[in-house]
C-alpha cells in the first residue's frame, strides 16, 4: 500500500473512530441496551475451545469428566479458571457498534482492512451440536476496540478489546501450572522411594493416622506426611522444559529419578511424579516429571524437601498419639498412683484423702504426648535383647486408659527401662521396638501422686484477717488488722509499715497457691533447709484460725515454703511474685551490728 492509500485508510479509522464515539456518547438512544454478540452461549456447557492464532499452532482444550484438558498442541492438564474467565468473557461480550453486511460490501477492501482475511486469532466454541466461530480483527486506531467478525451471522462488530486478554497466546498459558492435583481427595496411601529405601505409608479410615508398613511395620509421621502433602499441593510449575516424547530423561535425573512419588486413595490410582536434579543455572530448582505426561518441568526444591528423607523421618517422633480423652493413668513404679477422671474437668488420686490439681494432671498428660523420640535405637527385638536396654522387668510403667476402672480399655502402656547417660530406654507395650528419649524431659514426670495435689492451698479474705505474726531471726513483730486498708503495729512490736501494701499482701496469702509441691513429710521437707530462725509468718483470722507459713531455702526471686495440711507437713514452690510482698513488707530485717 502506496503512502496516499495509508493516508486514505488512516481517515477513514479516524472516521469511524469518531462515529463510535458520537455514538456511544450522543446519538445512542436513552435506554437501549446493548445485546449479547452470542446470545445463546452458556459456559456450563462448553465442551470444546479452540484457540488459532497468527502463524502458531492450535490451542484446543475439551471438558472432560468435569475438567479441562489441552489436546493440542500437546495433551496436558489445562488451568480450568482461565478457560472459564475467556467464556464468561465471551458471554457477556456486546458490541460497541454494529457493522451491516450492507455496509460491508459496499466498503470496498473492507474485509482485509477489518483484518478478516488474515484475522489475528481464529477462535471456535462447541458445546453439544453448537459451535460459534469467531474472527479477531484488527485493533481500531486508538486500540481500545477490536474489529470481531462471528461467522454465519451478517455483519461485524467492534467490540471492547479487554477481552483479549484471556486468549492464549501460547499452549503454556492454559496449562495447569499445579504440581499435583488431588481435588478429588486426598491420597491415603503413598509409595515413595529415595534411595535404596521404598517407603510404603498408610492413612488409617478411622483416626487418619498414618502408619508405615514397608520397610517395617511402624506408626508413621503424621504431621511431617500432612505437611508434606500440603506443600506439594501449593508447588507450582516454574517452567515447561521440553515435551519431547524421545528427551534424554537421564540427562535430567529422571531415569533413574532422585526422588520417586506414587499416590493412590481406595483402589484409585491418582498419579505418581519423579524428581530429578537441579538445573545447572539454579539450585533451588529441580527437574519433575508426571507418568503418562511427556512434559519434563521445573519446580521449586523446596516444596518437595519434606520427602526427602531417611526411613526414621517418616516414622512418628514421638511415643504416644492421643485421639481420645483420657479418663485414668496408672503409674506403677517406685510410688505406684492412680489418676482418675472425676466428672468433666475433674481429677482425684485413688487412695488419697485430697484432691487433685486438674491443670497439674492436664500437664502431665501433655508432657506424655510430647515425649519425643530421641533415638531409635533398635527395631528388631529378641527375648535375650530386653535385659540389655533395662526393659526385662521395667523399672517404672504408665498405663493409659479410655474409661476409668476399666483394664480392657488401655490406650497405651509405658515402659521405662536403663538409663544410658543422657537418655532412657523406652518402648510400648503394643511394640517390639526400643527407643530412647531425653532424661531431661523424663524427669519431668511425676514420679509420686502427691505431686499432683491440688496445689490451691486454703482461701479467704483479707478482710477475714484479725492479725499477721512475723517470727525472724529470733524476733517477733505482729500487726494488727483495724479496718480496710488500715493496719498498724501491735504493742511491743517495732518498724515501719505500709498498710496498703500489707493489705494486698495479706489478699494473696488468702489465695495462696503452690507453685509446685516438693515433700509431703517431716523428714523430706527437713531437706529444704527450715530452721528454727527462719522467716514464719502467721495468719490469724478472725474466727480464730491460724495460718501458718514456714520458709526454707530461699533465693532473691522465689523460696521453698511448707505448710500443714491434713496434719502432714507440705513442702512447695512458693509463688514468686508474692514472696517478692514478703520480702518487702513481712520480713524482719537482720540487726545492724552493734544494735540489739
């Protein structure tokens, strides 16, 4: 086209331009709305589109069973919400303004100048025996609209061009960029090799815990598989490397693979997938392939770490799993108790007159969940091999159950052999296998049922105090209780007060609360260091009661303390923030030297 003829089509766009926008603006009737260009599409039943694009090959997706699949150029899993945006697109597209057939023929070149003889992009959409066949044109001079061309119906349009966002401008665009795909459940059962090692794991129907059973048959990591999954279910492909069916796959790693992945759920298979190495140009990539897809990808390593793994990694870290409440622990050993469950939150010590700490037993049982396997130490176990870890007649055991006084209804059963420096043998009763954990997470058990007394220890308030009596030291102070807020020095009795402060304190005596029991005899609690001299602080209520407080070792934020309960000395923890009140208002002070 010669410079005059460009000059002339060029007024003419500028013509047409013009009269869109005089249309659109001014000359459009009030009220008229525009019509759909295809009326009768409706997404839902859309089983075919096909994409042909300027001197490229041909895009096609078809909706199977529910999801969307390319077929050409390649076969491979399509991105269903970009198919779908494009037929909502379509749906809803209008025109800007009609051109007649009329106006076509008598506008001579009009179908090359519209850009109909060698349209941009071809575009088909089947569903059931219809088919809508549309041509894209060019774009019109300010570029905002497109000429659109639907064959079998008179006419053209020009049309927003918004809309051609959503086509494809290659196959990879409308690829499922997903790793895996498990929208139709969940796997529960996986097969994986790493090395020399296949790894065979289970998800049970009941309590979803997964369970190992190649290469041995083991309770199974089931955080670490949940995990694992959940993160290969975000993995993205990085990029489409090659779909050659004949590609060299040992130059990728992937034949052998590095890393071997087969998922199944019930008797459906659901896929499997092969990691090789990393590419030379990044290392935090790694080469992936699906069975059944030609397609060689690139992922993120990090997204597939998890299963990359020794057999221990994938075996469960730690002792116990407690899918149920439970409702009685027997601990047999040195000082053999029992716990039982009183009611909802409720908790009592078989044989004992007091109480339990319903939080102190909740600890306890949350310390048995996470004891933590350290080590396992062996998996194939012989009669002549249970002396050797301590486990022949196990020194202490802790038996779980589901329903208080009943033995058919154990949980788990403990048993704790020989310790072996900073660890201690262990095994289930319902396993073969010996493992060891901390020592240090070990002594944390209680090891009688007074530790877990309930560790309030008396209750009243501070207006029910009469009197405090202070013995230090061989000397004596009492402070005598007038009122709220008002307290003042008996007679004979010397120092400075601060009645405000004695008033809160004399509040948290009347709460007072072990922090945690430590003896529950004379002759334990004497090992706690009380003397005569000690601090001792009496409470006396008006009713007569007394209430008294002994100290023993003390340091300069908390001190052994012990009390009478039952008519048995108590030794415990003194709370921390209320021996800091009695440091500072009921204590008696050493004499300086040289005064009496």
């Amino acid at each position: 086209m010669n410079s005059k003829n460009t000059l002339v089509w060029l007024v003419v766009a500028a013509a047409l331009f013009a009269f869109i926008f005089a249309f659109e603006h001014f000359l459009r009737p009030n009220g008229t709305e525009r019509s759909a260009i295809l009326p009768d599409l409706q997404p839902a039943t859309v089983t075919s589109v096909q994409v042909f694009p300027a001197n490229a090959l041909e895009i096609r997706a078809d909706r199977t069973n529910g999801a969307w699949l390319l077929t050409k150029p390649i076969t491979y899993p399509a991105q269903s919400t970009a198919i779908e945006t494009l037929l909502a697109a379509l749906q809803k597209l209008t025109p800007a303004i009609r051109i007649s057939a009329g106006e076509l023929r008598e506008q001579r070149g009009a179908e090359a100048d519209y850009g109909f003889e060698t349209p941009s992009v071809s575009l088909g959409v089947e569903a059931g025996d219809r088919r809508w066949q549309l041509l894209v044109g060019n774009k019109t001079a300010p570029g905002d609209q497109v000429f659109l061309r639907v064959v079998g119906t008179d006419g053209a349009f020009v049309t927003d061009a918004d809309w051609l966002k959503y086509l494809p401008r290659s196959a990879d665009d409308w690829r499922d960029t997903a790793l895996v795909n498990f929208n139709d459940g969940a796997p529960d059962w996986i097969v994986l090799t790493n090395g020399t090692k296949v790894i065979e794991l289970h998800r049970h129907a009941t309590n979803h815990l997964w369970q190992m059973t190649r290469p041995l048959v083991a309770r199974a990591n089931s955080g670490r598989i949940t995990e694992a999954l959940q993160r290969l279910q975000t993995a993205r492909v990085s990029q489409f490397v090659t779909d050659n069916p004949k590609a060299d796959l040992s130059s990728y790693d992937l034949q052998p693979a590095n890393l071997d992945l087969w998922f199944s759920r019930g008797t459906n298979f659901i896929t499997s997938l092969h990691i090789g190495k990393s590419p030379a140009t990044n290392s935090s990539l790694v080469y992936a392939q699906h069975d059944g897809w030609n397609t060689v990808v690139t992922t993120a390593k990090a997204s597939l770490s998890p299963w990359f793994g020794a057999v221990n990694d994938f075996r469960d870290p730690y002792l116990l799993e407690l899918s149920a409440p439970v409702a009685e622990i027997a601990v047999r050993g040195t000082n053999n108790f029992t716990l039982q469950r009183q009611g909802t939150n409720g908790w009592r010590v078989v044989g004992e007159k007091f109480p339990a700490d319903a939080g102190s037993v909740q600890q306890f049982i949350k310390l048995l969940a996470n004891l933590r396997v350290s080590e396992f130490v062996k998996d194939v176990v012989t009669t002549p091999d249970w002396p050797v870890y301590g486990l022949a007649a196990p020194a202490w055991q802790i038996t779980l159950f589901s329903a208080a006084g009943k033995t058919n209804a154990v949980m788990a059963q403990l048993l704790f052999g020989a310790t072996q420096t900073n660890e201690v043998y262990v095994r289930r009763a319902d396993e073969d296998f010996v493992y060891a954990i901390p020592l240090e997470d070990f002594n944390q058990l209680p090891e009688a049922g007074w530790e877990l007394r309930e560790q309030r220890i008396w209750s009243f308030s501070e207006a029910d105090v009469a009197q405090i009596t202070i013995h230090q030291g061989g000397q004596t102070r009492q402070i005598i209780h007038n009122g709220p807020n008002q307290w003042s020095l008996a007679p004979g009795s010397q120092g400075i007060i601060v009645p405000a402060a004695i008033e809160e304190t004399a509040h948290q005596f009347g709460e007072l609360t072990a922090t945690a029991w430590l003896a529950h005899d004379a002759a334990e609690c004497r090992k706690f260091g009380f003397k005569p001299e000690n601090l001792s602080i009496t409470l006396e209520l008006k009713n007569g009661t007394k209430h008294t407080v002994n100290f023993g070792v003390s340091g300069s934020q908390t001190a052994v303390a012990a009390v009478t309960l039952d008519g048995e000395q108590w030794a415990f923890v003194f709370p921390p923030i209320l021996y800091q009140f009695v440091l500072s208002y009921l204590s008696i002070p050493a004499p300086q030297s040289g005064n009496p």
